[in-house]
C-alpha cells in the first residue's frame, strides 16, 4: 500500500496520537503511574 504524508489514514493516525498523548497527560497529571495502571491491569 503507498500511502503519502497527506493520505487520510495518516490524518487519522495523528489525531489518534494526538488523542492517546493528552489522555496520558491528563491520567498522569491525577497521579496515574505506569506501575499503578499495571496493577489495575493485573487485577483478577
């Protein structure tokens, strides 16, 4: 598949990238750290 720098599909994976960055951000930004996820992850 050849696909461009301006094709739709990279659009969409910016702005999903863009989405993910400021919902880490803001998980982090309430105490949220990598280990505390893993344990909620974890939980049986």
């Amino acid at each position: 598949m050849n696909t461009t720098d301006n094709s739709p599909m990279d659009k969409d994976v910016a702005f999903l990238r863009e989405l993910m960055d400021e919902i880490s951000d803001r998980a982090r930004a309430r105490g949220l750290t990598p280990e505390i996820l893993e344990s909620i992850l974890n939980e049986s």
